[in-house]
C-alpha cells in the first residue's frame, strides 16, 4: 500500500514538476522570429550600356540583386561600387569592388515585404555603370468596362475575376465609392443584403459581390482588392440598379410623342373646322335671330319658372 502511495506520490509531484516546467517555458516571451521568407535572385549585366531590369513580385520575398559588370578599357584591379534607392545612396552601401575573372560583381539581399519596399534600387560601378531594378506589385487586368445593370428588388453578382497567368492573391476585399473615398464592406455589419464568396480553381480565381433586395441608392463603383500581403490590386466594376420603368422609357417616349402628334393634328383640324365655321356664321346669323325670338316667345313659360324660383 505504503509502496504504492509513493508512486503516487512521486507522479503527482513529477506532474507538478512538469506543469511548472511549461508554465516557466510559456511564461517567458521568446522574441518571435521573423518570418522565414523564400529567397528570389534577380541579376542584370552590363555591357558597356547602363541596363534596366523589372522585377515583379507578386509575394513577400528576400530578394537578391546580383550585377556584373564587363568593366572599361581600363579594367582596373578594382573599382568602387554602391547601391541606390530611387537614385538615392544606400548608407553604408560604398564598397571596393575587386576584378573577378575579367568582370565586377555587386551583391546585396533586400528585404521586401511590404509596398514601401517596392522600390527602385539599383548598383552603381565607380559612377559610370548602372543597373537599375525596378519593383513592381502585382497587377490586375481590366475587370468590366461596361456596367452591370440591374433592377430594383433583384439580386446582382459583382464578379472580379483573375486570368489565369496572374497569381493568386492571399485575400480579397471589397468597397464602394463614396464620393471619393472607398468605403469597406463589411457583410457582418452591412446588414445580410451583402454576400462575400471567394471560388478557387486550379486556374482561376472569381470573388464575388452578391447584393441582395437592391435599391436605386446601390447604383455606383464598387471595387474589388486583391491582397498579395506584399501590396494589393484593384479592379472596379460599376453597377446601375433601374427600375422596371426603364427599359420601357423608349416606348413611353414614342407612345408620347405620337399622343403629341395625334392631339396636334386633331387641334389644327378643330382649327380649321372653326374658322370654316366662322366663314359660314354671316349665312347662320338669321337662324340665331330665330331661336333667339322663339326663346323670347315662350316668355309665360319663363316667368312662371322665375315665380316658382321666388317662392
Ligand atoms: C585594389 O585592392 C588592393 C587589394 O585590396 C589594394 O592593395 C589596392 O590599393 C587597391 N587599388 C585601388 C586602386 O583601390
Ligand atoms: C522607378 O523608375 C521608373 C522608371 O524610370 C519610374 O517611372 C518610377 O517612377 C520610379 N519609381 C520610384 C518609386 O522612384
Ligand atoms: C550610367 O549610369 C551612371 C551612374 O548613374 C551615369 O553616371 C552615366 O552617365 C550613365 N551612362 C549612360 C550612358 O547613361
Ligand atoms: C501598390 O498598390 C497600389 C494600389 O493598388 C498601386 O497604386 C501601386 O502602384 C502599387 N505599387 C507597386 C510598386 O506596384
Ligand atoms: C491576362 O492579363 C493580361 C494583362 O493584365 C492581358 O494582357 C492578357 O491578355 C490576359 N490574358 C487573358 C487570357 O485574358
Ligand atoms: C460614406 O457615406 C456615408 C453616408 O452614406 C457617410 O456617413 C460617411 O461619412 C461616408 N464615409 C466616407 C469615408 O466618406
Ligand atoms: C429582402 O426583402 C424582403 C422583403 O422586403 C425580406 O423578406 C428579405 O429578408 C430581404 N432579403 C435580404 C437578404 O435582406
């Protein structure tokens, strides 16, 4: 029993132990490290012209510029080098570069990570040769250049949607113009009449918009945002929300113009009939006199009216 205590005993207490071991291992903040990031080498060679060489980068990358310079006539045992960003020397850059099989070689690791490195860097030889690196982000063709039209009440798919030689994008966002600005849409908070889907394929990629119940207030740019982390892209598609009435508009307007048309030329033949009329009326005169004279004949009848009204 004794012996079996023990153990438990001593279990317990090399639990204890252990828990204490995590919690010390947990408790003490380890310096996160940074980000392993997949290495990309771009080189430029220059043979007596100064050369420029685009990079795109569609992700996070350390990325290393290799030159190589032919050299001049003078092929010095060595020469001076440094390194530029947007044409600005690079501190500490400036450094001896010696004749290596009949050629100079530069080297040196960026790190670019986000849009503020996308630069353009370039190596400098003795201050006659250069290669400039120019970086680009990732960039997105076209979307639409029509509009989507819809109708008030229905549903619409925004679509954006990437070419297969472009590559995919770690998330999409979505906005809307106002004014000038762009506005995020958010589905948790902007109601559930927006819908926010993302289809991958092996190919291609589609995010799509889905707004529901539209109002006339929907018309207007909405833009879709490809997010690569190391910069985005935007595509934009513009929506026009319409009535039923719309597209009947045309008609209406024919339907108008010819009620105008209709109604003019019933006028001018009242018009015409009337001024007939009026050129007959000296003929007709005699006839009025007539009735006139009737009316005045049937005076009892008339006065007896009158009585009745005055009673
Ligand atoms: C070239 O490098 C060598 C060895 O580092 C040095 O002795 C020499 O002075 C350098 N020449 C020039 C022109 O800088
Ligand atoms: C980089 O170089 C290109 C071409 O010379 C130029 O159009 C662009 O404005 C430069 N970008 C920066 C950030 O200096
Ligand atoms: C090449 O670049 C260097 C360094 O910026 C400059 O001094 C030189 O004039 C350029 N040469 C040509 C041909 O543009
Ligand atoms: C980064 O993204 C912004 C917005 O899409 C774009 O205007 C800019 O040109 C991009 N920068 C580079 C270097 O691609
Ligand atoms: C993909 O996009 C590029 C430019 O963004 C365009 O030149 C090319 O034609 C597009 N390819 C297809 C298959 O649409
Ligand atoms: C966007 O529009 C709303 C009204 O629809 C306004 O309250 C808001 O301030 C606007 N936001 C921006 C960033 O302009
Ligand atoms: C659209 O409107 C109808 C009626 O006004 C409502 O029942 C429905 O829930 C709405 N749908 C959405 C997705 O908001």
């Amino acid at each position: 029993m004794s012996a079996s205590w023990k153990q438990i005993f001593f279990q317990m207490l090399l639990l204890l132990v252990s828990c204490r071991h995590i919690n010390t291992k947990t408790s003490v903040p380890t310096p996160a490290p940074l980000p392993p990031l997949p290495t990309e080498v771009r080189s430029g060679i220059h043979n007596g012209e100064n050369q420029t060489e685009k990079v795109q980068l569609t992700k996070p990358v350390n990325l290393v510029l290799e030159c190589t310079w032919t050299g001049n006539q003078n092929k010095l045992p060595n020469v001076t080098g440094h390194w530029r960003k947007d044409g600005v020397e690079i501190e500490d850059s400036l450094l001896t570069v010696p004749l290596e099989n009949d050629k100079y070689n530069l080297k040196r690791e960026f790190r670019i990570v986000s849009k503020e490195d996308l630069r353009n860097y370039s190596c400098v030889f003795g201050n006659e040769a250069k290669i400039d690196f120019i970086l680009a982000g990732p960039q997105m063709g076209e979307v639409r250049d029509k509009p989507i039209v819809s109708y008030v009440g229905d549903s619409v798919v925004i679509l954006c949607k990437l070419n297969e030689t472009e590559p995919r994008p770690m998330s999409w966002n979505w906005y809307r113009a106002n004014g000038t600005d762009k506005e995020l849409i958010v589905v948790d908070t902007d109601s559930h009449r927006y819908k926010i889907k993302v289809e991958k394929k092996e190919k291609e990629e589609k995010a799509k918009l889905v707004v529901h119940n539209l109002t006339q207030a929907d018309s207007g740019l909405y833009y879709c945002e490809a997010d690569y982390g190391i910069n985005t892209t935007m595509g934009h598609v513009e929506l026009k929300v319409i009535t039923l009435w719309e597209p009947l508009k045309p008609f209406i307007a024919i339907v108008v113009e010819v009620i105008i048309l209709v109604a003019a030329i019933l006028l001018y033949e009242k018009s015409q009939s009337r001024s007939k009329d009026s050129a007959a009326g000296d003929g007709t005169s005699a006839d009025q006199t007539n009735t006139l004279t009737q009316g005045e004949n049937n005076g009892p009848e008339e006065s007896s009216s009158m009585r009745q009204r005055k009673v």
